[in-house]
C-alpha cells in the first residue's frame, strides 16, 4: 500500500545563471515569474541553446513532486499522479521518480510536451522563472486514480493544479472527495500569490477540511485577505479567525504553524544560503516525515527547518542523488529532540 499519494505538476526545472542583461535580451523582467506558452517556451529553449550550446538535464520537478521526491529518499513509500507528454523531459521524470522508488501513478500522453521551467538567477541572487504547463493543462477527474487515493495513508495536493488547464480545479475537488469517502486525510499547498487570490474560494472551502494547509507567508498572507507584504503578526491574527491548520515558512526566518488554538514559532539557525530554490518543498517533506513519525509539531518545525536548511546549500530544488538523505533525516530529527534537552 502506497502511505503517501500526491498530485502536482509533471515539469522539469533547468537551472541557470543568467545576468539581468541576458533575461532583459531574452523579453523577461529580471525577478520575473512568468507563464508561457508551448511556442514560445520552445523559442526560449531554441535561444538558449543557441547561445550557450546544450543545456543541463532538468533537475528539480513542480513543488509537490519535489517534496514527494525527498519524501521517497526518506523512506516513505510514495506514488504520483500528473499529466506529461511521452517525450524526453515526461520520460526523464518518470526515470527521477523510480530511481527515488517513487510509483509514477499516471500514462504519459502521447504527442503531448512535457511542462518545464527555466530558473534564471544572478549573482545578487534575484530568481526568474519561466514555465510552460504544458501537458499538466489537460489534467481532469478521468486521470484521477481514485484507488489510489483510497487505499492511501495521507494525501498531498498540489494548489498550483488548480490553474493548470480547464478542468483542473475539478481534478482536485474530485481527489478530495476520494479521499473523504474513505477518512483518508489531505494536505493541500498554497501556489503564488495570484493563484491563492483567484481560488480564494476553494481554499476557503476545502482548508479547513485539510490536516493542514503549507505555504510561505506572503501565500499564507493572501488565503486570509491581506496583502502579500504582511507581517506575520497580521498573518497569525487573521489566520486565527479561520478554521484552517497551517504551516508557513518564513525563509530565513523559520517556520509558524498554527493547530487548533495552538501557534507554534520556531526560528532557523544563520545559513549561507545558495539557492532558495525548493526550500519550502524539501521543509514540507521533512515536516511531514517527522509528523508520520510522531513528533509533536514544534519538532516537526525543527526538522523542517533543518533540512531545508541543508536544501539552500545547494543550485537546485532537490538534494544531490549522492546525498545521503536518511542520515540527513536522522541528524534533523536528533537536532529536533535536543531542543528539549
């Protein structure tokens, strides 16, 4: 029996170091996030190539996949559900997830492309992304294995789904309704801020039944009505007014999260950080592993922010394959108990 089953993006991210002057020549805004289409991601691609030669592998993978994968390297049995094109980047995905033991849950499409995105960063650190949906647009209820949903222990959703194509959102309603015929809990993650604003009501809906909501704070600040500058003070104040669990990471801050009546505030040791990228996917994971293994939540916060903490060490959403991440798991969690010492 899968314990974990997720649905998210089927996408793969390239990761490289771009001056502004090159994203300024390419038609972006340095800092930007930007959706594309299928054409014009390929004249990107075509650009890039031609100016720099053949480009890496992508790496990391949508958010959820991203969590899912180092959920897996944990050592939690996990499978997956998305929507790629039976072409290079779908086929090197389903080959990332079986080499992590990760059940790829779904059929590549045939003459479909594979979704993927360009992480452009700078030497100031400042981040453009660039993304195409690609095949992830043609997610539906008929591609939902609601089986596996079923017979699962827990079950993660992708929030950014929710915009991904025509019937996404119902793809999602149709999961959670799958899960709750048969008391299976859900975890259901923010997206960027616009997409938190324009499915305020799904969230409003559907995350108060949720074992928790995750996201960072500006998404977080966006579910309660407020802008995404908020503090975290507004956050917690109007978060409170809701029925919602959640855990909201704070970058360099740390992490909160809120159970019940419980709020719980757990600052991040000083790191010198490479790369952002992924940080909230791999603290979710991480979060999450210690919570399946009973750790109360402040210490669950702690080995979220400890392996996150080891993820922004590093280019790249995902933990090097070489890295040994159970023994990474085992130093976060004996990190964790001292701070009850």
């Amino acid at each position: 029996m899968t314990s974990v089953v997720a649905l998210g993006a089927v996408t793969g991210g390239i990761n490289l170091a771009a001056g502004d002057a090159e994203i300024c020549e390419l038609g972006f805004t340095p800092g930007d996030y930007a959706e594309v289409s299928v054409e014009r991601m390929a004249a990107l691609r075509l650009a890039l190539e031609s100016s720099r030669g053949t480009l890496p592998e992508p790496r990391s993978g949508g958010s959820v996949a991203n969590t899912t994968d180092l959920l897996a390297r944990v050592g939690v049995n996990c499978g997956f559900m998305g929507v790629g094109g039976d072409d290079r980047f779908g086929r090197l995905f389903v080959s990332n997830f079986e080499q992590a033991a990760i059940a790829f849950l779904s059929e590549l499409e045939r003459g479909a492309v594979t979704g993927y995105d360009f992480y452009l960063y700078s030497a100031a650190a400042t981040r453009t992304i660039i993304l195409t949906h690609g095949a992830n647009a043609l997610l539906s209820p008929a591609r939902i294995d609601s089986e596996a949903i079923k017979s699962a222990q827990l079950v993660l959703l992708d929030g950014s789904a929710l915009d991904f194509g025509p019937e996404s959102e119902a793809a999602l309603l149709f999961c959670i309704q799958a899960a709750e015929e048969r008391g299976v809990p859900f975890v259901l993650t923010l997206a960027g801020t616009k997409i938190v604003d324009s499915y305020r009501a799904f969230f409003h809906t559907f995350g108060p039944k949720a074992q928790m909501v995750a996201g960072n704070l500006a998404q977080a600040a966006v579910l309660v009505g407020l802008r995404p500058e908020a503090p975290l003070d507004q956050v917690r104040i109007e978060l409170a007014k809701t029925a919602i669990d959640a855990a909201v990471t704070l970058d360099a801050d740390g992490a909160f999260a809120r159970f019940g009546a419980d709020e719980f505030l757990l600052p991040t040791q000083p790191i010198e950080a490479v790369d952002s990228t992924g940080a909230g996917d791999s603290f979710l994971a991480a979060f999450l592993a210690a919570s399946m293994q009973g750790l109360a939540v402040r210490q669950a916060l702690a080995v979220g922010n400890f392996v996150a903490g080891e993820v922004v060490k590093c280019h790249g959403a995902r933990l090097p394959i070489d890295r040994d991440v159970p023994g990474l798991m085992q130093d976060a969690l004996q990190f964790a108990e001292s701070l009850d010492d």
